[in-house]
C-alpha cells in the first residue's frame, strides 16, 4: 500500500472519563471484541494474577485505579486503530492533556448514574478547545440510572455542542431490555454476561415490530415516544459537524456486560477521522508526506523494571517510519537510528519494522530523548501545543538514607523527564529539592516509583511554597537583578527552565510590581522555550 492508503486506515483516538466512569473495562472489551485480547479484565501475568491491561504500574494494581496513559494497538475491519487510554483521576489531568495532543478524536465514558462529572468537564474544555470530534458511549445502563433525555440535554450543556444520539436504551437497571438502534431501525437486546461478543446478541428488526412492544411493554413504550421526539427535535447528524467538534454521536450501554461495545467499535472506524496535518512553528505537516516526522508526547521510565529502560511514546505525523532508519533529534541535533522500536498492547510489546502517520510507537533509550522532543529525516521542526502546567502543590524531598542520594537523584529526574512530577532544584546552595505537583496523589505515586523502582526510601515534607512561575525577560539586566534579589525563590526545573516560588497570590503581585520587565508564565512547552499567557 501507499504512505496515502496506509494512513487512510489509522484512527487514533483517546478515551476519557471521570473516575469510576468504567474507562477501563471499556478500554478492555473493545481490545476484547477487535481481537485483541482472548480474556476480558486481564492480560495474563506470568503468576496468573488478572488485572486491567492498560493497568501495568504496580500501584494501579494494588488501588484499581489508572495514574498513567498508556497506548495499545489493534487491528479491526482493515483499520488500525491506536488507543490511548488516560488516567481519569484529576490529579493526573497534566498527562491526559499531553496524551490529547497526540489524538484525532476522543471516547468520552459517562456513567449514567452521576451524568458529567467535573474531571470529565475538565478534559472535554480541553478537547473543545482543540476542535477534536468526540464520541459519547453512556455506560451502566444495566443499574438505576437517570432519565437519557436528562443525560443528553447534560451533555450539549456541558459539551457546548449537539448531542446526537445513535442507540436508545429501552429501561434500565433490573428492567433494562436492551438499546435501540436508531440508524439501523433494531434493537439489540440485552442479556448479561461478560463473555459474549456482540455477535451474539440477540436483534429484533423494526421500530414498529409488534414483538417489541410485546415483549418490553411500557418500558419500550416510553423509549418509542422518547425516539419520536428527538427525531423531530433534534438536528439529524452531520459528519462534517462531527469533524468540526460541534456535535457528537451518542451511544448506550454497559460495557461490563460486553453490551454496546460493538456499535462503538464501529463507530470509530466508520465516523472517527484519519490523521489530519500537524502544526509546527516552521510550517503545516501533512500526514501523506513522503519524509518521515514524529513528536514525542509522553516518557515512561521502568516500563519493564528488569531492565530500567526507559520509553519515548512517539506519535508519528507525517511519512513511513522504518526500523533502523536514520533520524535527527530537532532539539540537539543528534541523530539516532532506533533498532528496538515497539508498538504496545499495555505492558506487551512487539517489534515493528514500519509504522504510518497517526501510529504511536515506542522508543527505547537512556535519557537522548524527552516529551516534545521532534524526530525527522533531516529538516529542523518544532511541533506545538505539548504543555506543562504551573504546579499548585509542593512537598521538599529527602533520602533517609544518605548513601541513596545518587539514586534519588537519578529517580527524581527521570521522573521529572518523563511528567510524572514536576521537579525544581533551589538556587540558593544546601536547598532540598522541591517536587511540584497539581494533585496530591502524585507526591503519593512518586514516592511509592522511588521505592520500588530505584529502591530509595524517600521522605517527603511540607514546604512553604504553594505556586510557580517560570520567568522570563527582553532585558538581560532587569532579569540578573530580578534573579539575584530573589535567589530564594528562584528553582530551576528539569530542563533548567528558570521557576519563581511563592507562598502567596500577594507575593507573586508584589514581585509583578517591582519588576515590571520581568514576565511570569503559568505554562511553558517543552524545553522551556516557548511559554503560555503571563500570568
């Protein structure tokens, strides 16, 4: 095939929730129904024991929660589909919106029972802001859950966009009979039981089919006037509206039950978008290029802790990528030429000789390449839009263990490279070094990789600072001034990208008076050399 057919077939997309929205067993049953995995809820460790398989850190094991991205690929209906599925607890929103950078379109899970919750709302500003489509699948329809017109008039209040909805559910909880579909003109009906595949639901053709209305009664009664009504109302769907981020198809279901998996599997190889052109700073990047180009969007250390290796998640823009193939680091200068390149069902890796435009693959290395970093066949590029937040939270950090400090070091900056936690070194001599963070449960995640991964016993401590700002200036001698009157509060991250400290909203008004040549920054992109809004 052709570099042009090749990307026709990827849809990248990155599924996203409130916690507890059932994220995860989604992310399950859809590599469950392309094929991909043979049991859902686990891929198989070697001691038998079941967890997620997009759960691979030992601490998303021990809470059942996911605290960081990770990438599987699977092939279905000639489409190679590459999913990323993100942390949903809030604390971690700095990773999923660095994982929305590398996606065409977006799978939101609602659970329907608590309708849009407030991490959703969070990540769908985010993927508002960027135009990018999203997808809806409302989740747990098998328990008592809300009214659907509630839900759906929730989420073009929130969305800021038309809710279209593609399947109807026809009750709920104990009495919840199935899902219309309304495209179709059938009802799949709902049995539970986590081992069947969409397959083998039953389906009942006709909206008007007296064997319904026989069978689910008023439930179907009410979903059949419920129909009516959004069909009359409601704009029909739009595909190009859909590709704008101003609308967004609606599905039904219970994924822990296998049930409506299907449609959506569907949906994103029929309606999700192939990799469109990519922003640089020098120019616009089309996908169909000849000449290879990625973006590193995510670093994960000690992904396999036998061999501390360290993974850049590359999403590739443009052209073929080949294994072995001669490539430029944008930022350095360096060329690499990467022979264990990877592409990821979670933790199970495959080597890959190619991959196309809207593929995220994997790159082993030892510290050459860090989030942002660009990859071509020559040309000097700088793709944007890769964010690091100002952090809210601060705790100092020490070893118990003198004689660890090397690999505390060592730990801290790893990490700090590859997101997890943001990690500051005060100027002034003797300082401990400070970890930024936006939620608590970060502090808690790094401490528990220090020790498990680097075996150092870390001791983490309050400190007196509770906001950042990186600084910046046209005039040299206003910042060497503003620098060495504040040396206590200044830190330097871990791309040496110079950070303000307070411990007040006051003090950093205060600071913004005296200097008034200085500008203070609550975000910058990748290599400290691009910075958001002064703030």
């Amino acid at each position: 095939m052709s570099i042009k057919q090749e990307v026709a077939r990827r849809r990248t997309f990155a599924i996203i929730s409130h916690p507890d929205a059932g994220k995860t067993t989604l992310t399950e049953k859809l590599l469950l129904f392309a094929g991909a995995i043979q049991i859902a809820g686990s891929v198989k460790a070697r001691k038998a024991s079941r967890h997620a398989a997009s759960d691979w850190m030992e601490i998303e094991k021990q809470r059942g929660i996911s605290v960081a991205s990770s990438v599987m690929q699977m092939e279905y209906r000639d489409c190679v589909l590459n999913l990323l599925d993100t942390p949903g607890h809030q604390d971690f929103s700095e990773d999923t919106y660095r994982v929305l950078t590398a996606v065409d379109a977006a799978l939101m899970v609602i659970d329907a029972a608590n309708g849009v919750e407030p991490q959703t709302i969070r990540l769908l500003q985010v993927c508002r802001a960027r135009n990018t489509p999203i997808i809806t699948f409302i989740n747990k329809l098998d328990r008592e859950v809300r009214e659907p017109l509630d839900l759906l008039s929730e989420i073009e209040a929130h969305l800021g966009m038309d809710a279209v909805p593609f399947s109807w559910p026809v009750g709920m909880g104990r009495a919840f009979g199935g899902v219309f579909d309304i495209r179709r003109d059938r009802m799949r009906v709902f049995k539970a039981g986590q081992e069947r595949r969409g397959a083998e639901d039953e389906i009942i053709d006709g909206r008007d089919n007296p064997a319904i209305a026989e069978r689910f009664g008023d439930a179907y009664a009410q979903a059949r006037e419920e129909i009516d009504l959004i069909e009359a109302a409601a704009q029909p769907f739009d595909h190009a509206a859909f590709l704008a981020g101003r609308q967004t198809p609606v599905f039904f279901g219970s994924a822990i039950n296998n049930f409506g998996v299907q449609e959506v599997l569907d949906a994103l190889v029929e309606l999700a978008p192939k990799p469109g052109p990519r922003a640089a700073l020098e120019r616009e990047v089309q996908p169909d290029e000849p000449r290879f180009s990625g973006v590193v969007f995510k670093v994960q250390a000690n992904m396999d802790p036998a061999h501390r290796d360290r993974v850049a998640f590359l999403r590739v823009s443009s052209g073929r990528f080949e294994r072995g193939m001669r490539l430029k680091v944008s930022r350095t200068g360096k060329e690499i030429r990467p022979n264990n390149v990877v592409s990821f069902l979670s933790q199970r890796r495959e080597l890959l000789d190619e991959a196309y435009a809207g593929d995220v693959i994997g790159i082993p290395n030892h510290g050459v390449l860090q989030l942002g970093d660009v990859l071509t066949e020559g040309e000097n590029l700088q793709f944007t839009g890769l964010p690091f937040f100002a952090p809210e939270l601060f705790q100092a950090v020490e070893v118990k263990d003198p004689l660890r400090t090397k690999q505390l070091r060592t730990g801290l900056t790893q990490l700090g490279e590859e997101g997890a936690i943001q990690v500051f070194k005060p100027a002034a001599a003797g300082g401990a070094l400070l970890l930024g963070a936006i939620g608590q449960l970060q502090f808690e995640v790094v401490a528990h990789r220090l020790k498990t991964e680097y075996g150092v016993d870390a001791r983490l401590m309050p400190s007196r600072y509770n906001m950042a700002r990186w600084i910046t200036s046209d005039d040299p001698k206003a910042l060497r001034k503003f620098l060495d009157s504040n040396a206590a509060n200044i830190a330097y991250d871990v791309v040496d990208a110079v950070a303000f400290l307070a411990s007040s909203p006051a003090q950093l008004r205060v600071a913004a008076e005296l200097y008034p040549a200085v500008h203070f920054h609550a975000m910058r992109e990748h290599g400290g050399q691009v910075f958001g809004d002064k703030a």
